[in-house]
C-alpha cells in the first residue's frame, strides 16, 4: 500500500496555456447562410406561383333552401259526374201460381223445373175437365128448358090478354096488381129471369172449364215447383214460383246529398237516371246490363241514414241480345254507377290534397299559399272543386306544419319504381272507380 503523500501545487508556481477550439472555415459560414435563405426564397416563389395561378370562383345565385315541394298546375274542366252504389239483386215480378179449381193434375209443361223459362200465355199444368165440361153441358141444357119454358109463358101471356079483351067493360073493375095476374106477367118475367140465371150459369161453367189450364201471366223463369203429373191439387196447393224474365230490381242506398243530382220518376223529373248495373264474376270478366232509377223509398236506410232508390235492370238475363253471356241473376250483389249529370269549370285535385276546412296548399312565388276551396262533387281518389284560378299550382308534397308564406322549392315527381317482371305479377281482376 502506497502511504506516500501526495504533492501540494505551488501557488506561486506558473500555469500552462490551454488549447483553443478550431474555427470553421469561411465557405462553412457562407453555406450556412445561404440554404437557408435559398429554402425561404423557394417558399415564397412557390407560395406566389400558386396564388397567381389559382382558379377563379363561379359568382352564383344565392339558392332558395325552402321546403322542397311537388306541384302540379291545375286547369278548369268539364266532368260527367256518376253516383256508385252497391245492392242485392231482387225479382221486380213474383208470383205463387195456384189452381182456382180441385182436380187432378193430368198435363204438365216440361219447362215447369227450377230454371225453367215460361213465355207468357205458356200452359204449366192441366187439371182433368171432364166433370167441368159435364157442369158446362148440364147448364146448356138448362137454358135449353128454361128458354121453352119462357117460350110458353109468352104463349099463355097471349091467350090472357085476348080473355082480357074480351071481357071488355066487365073487367075495369079489377085493381092494377089483379090485371097483371090475368094476363101472366109475373109468370113471364119469372120465366125471363131463369133463362138469364142459365145463361150466367154457363158462363160459369165456362170458366171453370177454362181454368182447368193454368198459364204462365208472363215472360217467366220458373224458381220453384212443387207438382207432378197424377197430383190432386185444389185452390190452396202452390204449383210454382214464377218471377218475370223482363225486368229485375235492384235496392241501393246513396248520400241525401247526392239525391238532388239523380233525376227520380214523381219525385224532380218524368224519367228517371240512366244507371249502368255491373257484377265482377273474377278471371277478368264483368256482367253490365243497363238500367235507370225507377222510384225513391219512402224510409232512410236503418244503417247508414242514406236515402234508398229502387233501380230497375232491362233484360237481366240477356235472352233478348244476340250474344247473351252470362246474365245477372236474383241474390247477385252488384254495383251500380247512376249518372248524376254534368259540371262545368271544375278543378280535380287528389283526395290527400284536400285538407281540413276544405283548404289546398298553393305554390305562390315560392310561398306557401292557403286557399279555401267549394267541393262540389267527391269522387273515391280525387275531389271536383272551385275557387281556383286557371293555372294555379297545386302543392301535392304534405306539409306538417301549413303556415302561409312558408318559402317553399319547387322539385320534379320522383321517378316511378321498376314494375316487376310480367311473371311475378299476381292477377288481380279490375276495380270499378267509386264516386260520390
């Protein structure tokens, strides 16, 4: 181990020198500065290019950002107008055919089946006339004989008055009732009166004999029957239902308000309205047959308070058209469309377009614009009005909150969406267009 001390420096003693650092060189310095000036040159040089050569801005027209709406301009027209209604099909002729005699049923028309069609005048059934036509020769001969014997009174009637004659002054002292008596004319009339009684006695058998036919009162489709040829049938035995093949009726009910449009027999016009009566069978097809309003009901309907028509179908069955089709039968539920005329200078707008207090939405120098509106006519998807203006903008697009001067912007009807292929469609038969 090393115990020796160590040296104490003199104070006193001089020190040496230290070394300075080296300097760097002048081309050092130079480059220093200028890099970095050269960088901030480029910058400002690069700065300036793209400001002189940036793209000018298009000045526009500031754009109207209020609410974008659907408009559709409105024009007057002229429109038929049509009440539609719906009702049960009924016969507008029924009739229970029963015999006015007893007898037994010996003929029968082949036609007289459920479905069966009867030409008025056409025999349905034959009742047995031989005890009808013995009654018939039983009166003859009875006139016969009563005739004979009005024949003699005169005879004898005669034979008194020449006795009378005779007498002369001694018989003017009979009384009037006791003259009569001898020259027989209570015997004469009485005998006048039995040839009248026989002949009103044939005239009955007469009848009766005739009604051993029973006819077919008119053009008829036979709905029930309940005979058959051996049958004993009597004045109280329903031989068939017959209703008439002419005419059928149908009952439908309409709004009061509708009712001044409809012109109704003894009720606003001589004739009634022309009605179009039509029934959907599916796949397509569709029954029409013509018709017109033939009396207004006495009551309101019990449902919907509305005021029931009766409207009368021609040929419902179609036999008297060259092609009959299907025809309309009785319990068939149908629609009617009766014509209620025609207006002048309307406007037609959508249903949904109509608002609260019969208000529309117009489109006004882009403002909002509400207008109350006189609807004179409801049909099922639009609504006949006046009060507009020839060309004024109808806002179809639905506003929540209507405030008049609303600014407002104009758009186009957005595109339609794609119809699927012919093969993904589902058949649907078509719906008649309701009004009223």
């Amino acid at each position: 181990m090393n115990t020796e001390p160590h040296a104490i420096p003199d104070p006193a003693a001089p020190t040496a020198p230290a070394e300075e650092p080296a300097r760097p060189s002048v081309v050092k310095r130079i480059f220093a500065v200028l890099i970095p000036a050269g960088i901030c040159m480029l910058g400002v040089a690069f700065a300036g290019l793209m400001v002189a050569t940036r793209p000018q801005a298009e000045r526009t027209e500031e754009e109207n950002l209020g609410l974008p709406v659907r408009t559709r301009a409105l024009q007057p027209m002229e429109a038929d107008v049509h009440v539609d209604a719906q009702g049960e099909v009924v016969a507008a002729r029924r009739v229970v055919m029963q015999p006015e005699l007893s007898g037994r049923v010996i003929a029968m028309n082949e036609e007289l089946v459920p479905g069966g069609r009867l030409a008025e005048g056409d025999t349905l059934i034959r009742i047995d006339p031989r005890d009808y036509r013995a009654a018939l020769e039983q009166q003859q001969a009875q006139l016969e004989n009563s005739r004979v014997q009005l024949t003699q009174e005169e005879s004898r009637r005669v034979i008194a008055e020449r006795e009378w004659a005779l007498l002369g002054r001694g018989a003017s002292g009979a009384s009037e009732d006791g003259r009569a008596l001898a020259l027989r004319q209570p015997q004469v009339r009485s005998a006048e009166a039995s040839v009248r009684a026989a002949r009103s006695a044939i005239t009955q058998a007469r009848t009766n004999l005739s009604r051993t036919t029973l006819d077919a009162p008119f053009d008829a489709l036979v709905q029930a029957e309940s005979v058959d040829i051996g049958q004993l049938v009597g004045p109280t035995s329903q031989v068939a239902t017959l209703v008439g093949t002419e005419h059928f009726w149908v009952q439908v009910s309409i709004p009061l308000s509708s009712l001044a449009r409809i012109r109704v027999p003894g009720f606003n016009g001589d004739a009634g309205s022309s009605a179009l009566v039509y029934q959907d069978v599916g796949e397509g097809q569709r029954i029409e047959r013509s018709g017109r309003v033939l009396r207004l009901l006495g009551d309101l309907d019990p449902v919907g308070r509305m005021a029931r028509v009766l409207v009368e179908i021609d040929d419902p069955l179609g036999l008297q058209r060259e092609e009959p089709g299907l025809p309309i039968l009785i319990g068939a539920f149908v629609h009617v469309r009766i014509e209620a005329g025609h207006l002048d200078g309307v406007f037609e707008i959508p249903r949904e377009a109509l608002h609260a207090g019969d208000v529309v939405h117009l489109f006004g120098d882009g403002h909002l614009a509400l207008s109350e509106v006189d609807v004179v006519w409801r049909r099922e998807d639009s609504v006949l009005v006046r009060g507009l203006e020839p060309g004024a903008e109808l806002v179809l697009s639905p506003i929540a909150v209507p405030v008049e001067g609303t600014l407002l912007r104009r758009v186009d009807e957005p595109p339609a969406a794609p119809s699927r292929p012919p093969e993904a469609e589902s058949p649907e038969p078509p719906s008649a267009e309701r009004e009223g």
